[in-house]
C-alpha cells in the first residue's frame, strides 16, 4: 500500500513538472518575431522620450584610430530631435528628424542631417589613411537594450558600442566647456619634461609613458618597452573620456578629472584603485634603447629644428635654451641642427651643432660610457673643433644646451612611439639628473 502511495505521488509530480514546461514553452514562443520586434520598438520609443534632458553620448567611431565625439539628443514625440555635438567649435543646437525602424532588429535612424551625419561623410576625413572614409561613423544604431538606466546600442556600420546616457541641463550649457580642455590634454611640459599613466591597483604601482596628443584624431597611445597601446579620447568640460577604457583590478576606468594644480588627470575607482596621466622630470619608463648608440658602424640622431622644434616631446627647458641660442646670434642666423654621430668609421663620437645663415659648424668631440645598472648613456666631454678641423675653446653660445647633454649623470635615451613631421624614428634623449631637460631627435640609419 505504502509502494502504490509513493508511485501515486511520483506520478502526480510528474504531471506538475510537464505541465510547468508546457507552459513556459509557450510563454516562451508565445510572441512571434514581428511582434517582439514591435514591442522592443516600444521599449525604446518609450526610453528616448522618458530623459527629461534628453541623452549624452560620447560616440567613439573607431577607438583604433579615432577619440569621440560628444553628442547631445532631445527626442519629441512628433518624430523631431534636437542636437549638438563637439565635433567642432559650432556648438548650437540644431532640429532634424529621426525614426525608430524595424528590420531584422530594432534601430534608431537619424533620418535627416544633422551633427551626427558629420561623422560618416566620406569626403571629411581627418588623415590620408581615412581618404574616402570619413570619420567612420554611423547615423544608424542598432538597439541592444537597456542596463542601469542607460540605452545600448551598436553602430550598423562596425557594430561599435554607443552608449546613451541621461542628459542634465548643465550638460548642454557645459558642452562648449570642452573645447577649453583642449591646451591641457594636450600638456604643458613646464609641469615636468615627462608625462606618463599611472595606474594602482592597491599597492601595486605600474607606470607608462603617455605619447603625445593628436587634436586632428582624437587619439595617443600609452607605451612601456614591450607595447603600445592605441587610445581614444574624448573632451569633458571637467577633464577627458578615454576609449577603451582602463581596466584595473577588473573596474573600468575611462572618465579622468583634471586637476588644475599639477596638470594630472585621474579616474578614481573602489578599493585604491586609479589611474592617473601625470607629469615628472624623471622618465616614467627607462629603456636600454641608448644600447645600440653603442655598437659600430656609426649611428647618428638629429635635432632638425625646422621639422622638431614644435614636438612635444622637447622640454620646456631644451626649447628655452635653444631660443636663448638663437637671441643671442645675428637675425639672420640660428641653430638649425643639433646632431649626434656615435662610432664613426674612425671609431670617433661627437656632437654637430650647425647654423642657418653662413655661421660654421662646431664638433665638441665625446666619448661614450655605459651605466647599464641605470639604463644611462654618459657623454664624456673633449676636445672642440671648427669646421677646419682646428681646436677651439668652448663657445659661450653653448655651453648651457652642452652642459645638459653632457652632464656627469648622463642621459636616458628612448625610442618613441609615434613619428613627427617625417617617417624617421624618434629618439629622444633626457638628462638623468632629472632638472627637465629633454631633446628630441631623428634616428639616421
């Protein structure tokens, strides 16, 4: 009796447990795919209209290549949406039309121009590699959802992420703040002749150089001696956007705040973690790259001033010393090339300095000496010579700019990642007792 009872219970849970999966089964298919769709558009009607202020949304085209743009959007009910954008200095806000459209997914279309469609005109392209492209971007997102009050989408042209989220009223009166960031995400080198990222997880500390700026992409690179990082970059009244976003500990970190005091940028996250873009005059990263100064046949290393005396990578001291150069020389004469031959095929070292206008170049003769435990190349100073080959004593003229690259310390060498008005690489040399000098050369073999 007690067997026939359990087989009557068992039997009963049976039909409970097939009846429960019937019904989620048709819970499940219980929607066809139009109309799904029909209500997924909705859904998003629904979003667009519910911001009070409308959506913000830092639109990264391509983060390989390009930074974003800061876009603002105030849908209406009757089909109309007013935006602006920071894709230039014209900040206003400008009405046009948009549709949510059906497809094999849900989309928002922005259907007549707008700032948006600045993006993905091919014939306005920023660089010679993006000819016929434009800025790669999209005036047609495809909806991916919601996730914590933000709406996802994805653009149709690359399936790149966009992500809007809830506008403020400050956030369209702040917008031609963003432009005013520009100088200082750019930098200033008076700050240190160095600029690096920072990033702590806890106690643990790891550094990069952060290469320079570029306002034409929006974009620079972050680089330590085994890889260089490309990164997107967008403008913030209080700071910057940066796409990919840094990731520390397993938390993103891709809004950094500006700090006015010291010119450093910081996104902050849980449980001491952060990044920072700061300033020092000690380099962030020390390479060996100053070894192959030391091999034969010769190499050589230029400071051109027609081509390299903007680069960002020359310190505020070394154009300061130069400039003093030239005030102190006829107007019609000034320094057009500081150059470094090491190891020439008579084995000798030297430092060039040649002049525009007639004046004759002046070789302070060198040897070289390795400090391999700090990574340092010295330049131990010799004789000086004119262009006769004759032994003069040390010009006055010079004697501050040589004294830097002489220094009984030495100097840090680097291969830079990017390149400068020329296809050359980049070497910049900085001086290791760390008072801000550092100049920057082509690479000549």
């Amino acid at each position: 009796m007690k067997n026939i009872y359990k087989y009557l219970i068992a039997g009963i849970l049976v039909l409970q447990l097939s009846a429960c999966s019937n019904t989620d089964a048709e819970q499940l298919f219980d929607e066809n795919p139009t109309t799904r769709l029909n209500n997924q558009k909705s859904e998003l009607n629904d979003a667009l209209l519910s911001s009070q202020f409308g959506w913000k949304a830092v639109y990264f085209t391509d983060n390989t290549v390009l930074g974003g743009y800061t876009h603002l959007f105030k849908f209406a009910q009757d089909g109309t949406v007013e935006m602006a954008s920071d894709f230039d200095t014209d900040t206003n806000i400008y009405k046009s039309e948009y549709a949510i459209q059906l497809g094999s997914t849900v989309s928002l279309v922005f259907t007549t121009a707008n700032r948006i469609h600045l993006l993905s005109e091919s014939d306005n392209y920023p660089i010679a590699s993006l000819r016929a492209k434009g800025y790669l971007g999209d005036f047609q997102f495809l909806y991916y959802g919601q996730e914590n009050g933000d709406i996802v989408f994805k653009a149709n042209r690359n399936k790149q992420e966009i992500r809007f989220v809830k506008a403020t009223a400050q956030d369209w009166a702040d917008l031609p703040k963003n432009f005013l960031m520009i100088p200082n995400i750019i930098g200033k080198n008076a700050f240190g002749a160095n600029r690096g990222l920072e990033i702590v997880d806890g106690t643990n500390k790891k550094t990069y150089d952060f290469n320079p700026f570029s306002t034409i992409t929006r974009s620079t690179s972050y680089s330590d001696a085994s890889a260089n990082n490309v990164l997107g970059i967008g403008y913030a009244p209080n700071g910057l956007v940066v796409s990919p976003a840094i990731v520390v500990g397993g938390q993103k970190l891709s809004n950094f705040v500006y700090n006015n005091t010291d010119g450093s940028f910081t996104a902050t996250g849980t449980n001491g973690i952060s990044a920072s873009i700061k300033y020092s005059n000690i380099p962030f990263v020390i390479t060996d790259d100053y070894k192959v100064m030391l091999k034969s046949p010769s190499t050589a290393y230029g400071y051109i001033a027609a081509n390299l005396a903007t680069a960002p990578t020359n310190s505020a001291l070394c154009n300061a010393l130069l400039n003093e150069i030239n005030n102190n020389l006829p107007s019609t004469q000034k320094v057009n090339r500081v150059q470094f031959t090491f190891n020439d095929a008579n084995g000798d070292s030297y430092i060039a300095y040649t002049f525009t206008g007639g004046k004759t170049t002046i070789y302070h003769n060198i040897t070289l000496k390795e400090d391999a435990a700090n990574k340092i190349l010295q330049l131990i100073s010799g004789t000086w010579e004119n262009n006769l080959g004759q032994t003069i004593p040390e010009p006055d003229l010079l004697k501050k700019i040589d004294a830097e690259l002489t220094n009984s310390k030495g100097l840090y060498a680097k291969k830079e990642a990017f390149t400068f008005n020329a296809s050359n690489k980049l070497y910049t040399f900085a001086n290791a007792n760390n008072n801000g000098f550092r100049l920057t050369t082509y690479a000549f073999q």
